[in-house]
C-alpha cells in the first residue's frame, strides 16, 4: 500500500523516525487515561465523600454530574479550540486545569467548593480528550504507525473506566478519599513536563468559536438534571424546580436556533438527518442513561448495604469491564457477517435484561447471588452496543466530517448520562422517601427510649431501617433504568435501517476474522 504523501501540517507535526514517537504515545495516552479514569474513580468514593462532606443522596448525584454535564457540554467546542489555536498548546491548557481542578477537588471542606472543582476538571477534560485524539493524527505517520497509536488510545479508553474502579478502592481504603482527586497531580505535572519535548506544535486552522451554542446547550443541561434533582428533594409542584425546566427549555430552544444559522455550529445538526445517525444517538442516550445510574446506585448498595469496603467495591465491578471487552470482541467479529442492528438490539435487550434483574435485590441480598449474574448480561450488552454504536455513528461520514460524529456520539454519552443520572435521582427520591414513613414509623415502634432520643437528635434511622429505605430506592431507580434500556431497543427495532452495501463496506474495511 502507497502512503499518501503528507501535508504541510503533517510534515510540521509529524516526528522523526527514532525521535520518541513512543514517548509521545505514552504521553497522549496517559492523558486520556487520567480523564476516562476519574469517571469512574470517583464513584467508589461516593460514600465516603457523601460522610465527609455532608451530601444528601441526591445531591450527591452531583459529584457525577458537575463532571459530565461540563465534560460532555464543552467537548466539541473544547477540540474546536485545539483546531483554531494550536493542538498542543490546549492540550497543555487542557491538562493544567484539569490537575488544577483536582487539587483543589481533595483540599474542599465543603459540597460547594468539590462541585466547582469537578465542573472545572470537566472544562479541563473538554479541552485535554479531543486534543489528544487529534495531536495522533499529527504525531504519527499515516499508516500502520497511526493505526497503531489509535489502537493505545482506544483501548486506554475503554480499560480506563476499570483501572478506576479498581485504583478508587485502593486509594480510599488505604488512604483517603481525598486521594482520587491528588493522585492526577503528579500525573498531569509529568504529562506537563513532556509535552514541549516530545511533542510538536499543529498549525492552526481558520474558523471560529460557537462560544453561545457551548454555552447555551451546556446552560440548559445543567437547568435541566438541577430541575430533577430538585424535585426530588422538594417536590414537583416547588417554584424553583418549574422555573429551572422553564428556562432549560428556553436555552435549549435558543441552542438549536443558534446551531441552525451558524456557519461553523458546535453541533451539526445536519448530523441528525440521517436516520440510523439519529438513532444511534437516541440509543446512546439511553445507554448512557440507565448505565450511569447502574454504577452510581450499586456502589452506594454494595457499600452501604452489603458492607463492602472500597477495595471490595472495586474489586466487585471488574467482572464488568471484562465482559464488556468479550461483548465488543465477539460484535466487531461478527459484523461484517451480521450488520451492526441485530447487535444494537440484542446488546439493548440484554441490558435491559440485567438492569431488570437487579430490581429483584433486597437488604438480605448477597454478591454472588444476586449482583454477580445482572452485571455479567448488563456488561455482554454494554460491549455489544459500543463497538456497533461507533460504528453506526461513523457509517456514511464524509472523511472532513468523522471528527464531529464521533465527537457528537461521546458528547451524547456524557450528556446521556447525566440527564439519566438526575431522572434516576429523582425516581430514588420519591421511592425512598415513601419507604422511609413506614421504616421510621417501624422503627419508633420498636425503639428504646435512648434510640428514639438518638433519632430526634440526628434525624438518621439505624442501618437495619436505612438499609430497607435505601434498599426500595435502588430498586425503583433500576426499574426506569431497565426501562431506559428497553427503549434502545425500540430505536434500533425501529430506526435504525442497515442496507446491503453497509455490509459491504464492513467487509471492504476488514472488519472481522483476520481484518
């Protein structure tokens, strides 16, 4: 095969051979992990800061989504400004903020100041991730060489979520929690320190930035998962929570109007013309949804419930991150031969499926018995549904265009997620709080005269009481998030359209046995 001949960007950014390319990959790449990897080190935390910084069960819903709603709001105007001002340049401003932002995440005495911080870490992440992705593309030869590096990073991407599960339970039970935030310092300052020896500047492309779509969609965002989560502490019918649904549906308003007459739109909405593109990220929102929600609720359950310290609770979601990678391996081997759809809807089955079966888990509900089973067929969907999502996405992109789908589907993800996260809250809200007028009034029925004095004073029921609570909440939040996975299902069954030469083409790209 011929190597095009490179552009003028690709000879201003592209090593040397023998110049530390390999370097260079290891510092892309450690970046990506540090970000992918505080999505998830965070959640086994969760408890821990909920204690320690006084958080209600719903507004700690927050220390997930003040991270994602900035993350995913912010990420296609974050690798705009690479594009624009230079790759390296803001992949360095990328990081800086982000170890910024997470020393000042472990040094906070207090809910407001951790949320600032993680909604910073998730500025610095929108900048730091899509830079990364593109400095590849000028770092490294087009080639074998490229597709090599693109393999580190996306398999970087994918394992990142597990490498935190498994390092938060390490770094809390051992030191503290305070440690998932300061263990990106070190990182970062090194990531810092390399950049300008290892890694070329891109030269900067004309465009502009469309700051008031980033702004108004991410606004919105926020207004709406704040409007869940609010009425799930103070009601439906509370001012305060109408109003924030009021103006989040004006911004969002205002959002699309913006990206439908900007030349340069953050968000190409002619993306969504395309039915099976549309489909794919009505999914994704559904995935992102029910599987956020499924790691938030299940680490307070396996560590409030069934008494599992943090390493136990990390140790616990593993089996997860692996049956996710057999999921994805056994659907990109058979697509070629299947199409992407019979993977899209069997994956959103079987996510629905296990989601479903966590429903049934109570107070006297064991690991093995009864959390083990519904993750394993929860993680076989996951994988099945990412790699064929992905490959939906990307189907019938013009090449100058395959950086915006792409960018547009993780958007959608994070996105996803957070709104599902907030919808789930509420729904725990509502559950938990009809559970707990029948626990306190068992509770007073059977209490001495010195429990009910420790009540009155703390407002806290003992853990046989508050286990039941917490307990009928979880399990109505997986109701809707079970639901949330069927309706993926629906989407694929019912958008989604694979025609014959698509399977052509995952065959012409070699995709499957031997490709």
């Amino acid at each position: 095969m011929t190597t095009p001949r490179p552009t003028s960007v690709s000879r201003a950014a592209t090593p040397k051979r023998g110049d530390g390319s390999g370097i260079a990959l290891l510092v892309i790449a450690s970046c990506q992990l540090m970000v992918v990897l505080d999505i998830t080190i965070v959640n086994i935390a969760l408890p821990h800061i909920q204690r320690s910084l006084d958080f209600s069960t719903t507004g700690l819903s927050w220390v997930i989504n003040a991270y994602t709603l900035a993350f995913g709001g912010l990420l296609l105007l974050g690798g705009r400004t690479g594009d624009i001002l230079g790759r390296r340049r803001m992949f360095m401003v990328g990081v800086a903020l982000f170890v910024l932002a997470s020393l000042l995440g472990g040094l906070a005495q207090n809910s407001g100041q951790l949320l600032a911080a993680r909604a910073c870490q998730g500025v610095g992440g929108a900048i730091a991730s899509p830079t990364a992705l593109a400095l590849i593309s000028t770092t490294f030869r087009e080639g074998p060489e490229r597709n090599r590096a693109f393999g580190v990073f996306a398999a970087v991407s994918a394992g990142g979520g597990a490498i935190g599960l498994l390092a938060g339970g390490m770094l809390v039970e051992w030191l503290d929690w305070r440690w998932v935030f300061f263990v990106n310092v070190p990182i970062g300052l090194l990531i810092l320190l390399a950049v300008p020896r290892w890694i070329r500047e891109s030269e900067r492309q004309p465009g502009h930035f469309d700051v008031a779509g980033a702004l108004t969609s991410t606004f919105g965002m926020v207004l709406l998962v704040y409007g869940f989560i609010r009425a799930a502490q103070e009601g439906w019918r509370d001012a305060l929570t109408l109003a924030s649904f009021g103006v989040a549906a004006v911004a969002l308003t205002v959002f699309v109007l913006i990206e439908r007459r900007s030349r340069q739109p953050i968000t190409p909405l002619r993306m969504f013309t395309d039915r099976n593109r549309a489909g794919t990220y009505g999914m994704m929102l559904c995935l992102a949804a029910a599987i956020f929600g499924m790691f938030f609720f299940l680490t307070l359950f396996v560590q409030n419930v069934l008494g599992f310290s943090p390493l136990q609770a990390g140790l616990a979601f593993l089996p997860v991150s692996a049956i996710i990678a057999v999921g994805a391996g056994t659907a990109a081997q058979l697509l070629p031969r299947y199409g992407p759809k019979p993977f899209m809807v069997v994956g959103a089955l079987l996510a629905a499926a296990g989601l479903g079966w966590l429903t049934l888990t109570d107070v006297h509900s064991t690991y093995a018995g009864s959390i083990l089973g519904p993750v394993l067929v929860l993680g076989m969907g996951m994988g099945m549904q990412f790699v064929s999502l992905t490959l939906m996405a990307l189907s019938n992109v013009r090449t100058r265009e395959t950086g915006a789908a792409s960018g547009l589907l993780n958007a959608t993800q994070q996105v996803g997620g957070s709104l599902g996260l907030s919808i789930l809250v509420t729904v725990f809200g509502t559950a938990s709080a009809g559970e707990a007028h029948r626990q306190i009034a068992s509770f007073l029925a059977r209490a001495t005269a010195a429990e009910r004095l420790r009540f009155q004073r703390t407002g806290e029921l003992p853990p046989p009481w508050a286990h039941e609570v917490l307990t009928s909440g979880v399990s109505a939040a997986f109701i809707l998030a079970a639901v949330f996975a069927a309706a993926g299902a629906v989407i694929a069954l019912l958008v989604v359209q694979v025609r014959p030469d698509d399977l052509e083409r995952l065959k012409g790209n070699g995709m499957g046995p031997g490709g």
